[in-house]
C-alpha cells in the first residue's frame, strides 16, 4: 500500500524567519531553523533587491514577506 502524502501548505520563509527572530535565540534553534534563518537572510546580501539601505533585519524580513504575500 502506498503511504499518503500531504501536501505542504505555502509557507513564507520571511515570516517564519521573523518569528523565529522573535521567539528564539540563535543558541536555541535547531538545525532546520538554522537553515531557514539562514535562506531567508540571502536576499540581504544581494543588490537590487527593493529594500532600503538603513532597514533593521525584522523591517526588512516584514518587506519581504509582505512582497511575497502580494504576489501570491
């Protein structure tokens, strides 16, 4: 018999990324967490991306997830 699999819903990683900022310690996330934290900060690094200059990390998390939100 074949194992059912759920879907996943959407899921945006700039929100999660934002409350997991809000919520734990670096110290205290596992590695899954780590590694969203970690994807979701990329966009930072990259020029181009429509973000201002003296944006905090959490405005700038919120920018995007409102972005990403927009285009769904």
């Amino acid at each position: 018999m074949a194992k059912e699999v759920k879907a996943m819903p959407n899921t945006n990683i700039f929100r999660e990324a934002k409350h997991l900022l809000d919520t734990k310690k670096g110290s205290e996330m596992n590695e899954e967490e780590r590694s969203t934290m970690t994807a979701a900060l990329i966009p930072f690094s990259i020029k181009g991306v429509p973000l201002p200059e003296n944006i905090t990390i959490m405005e700038g998390l919120e920018e995007l997830a409102k972005i990403v939100e927009e285009a769904e």
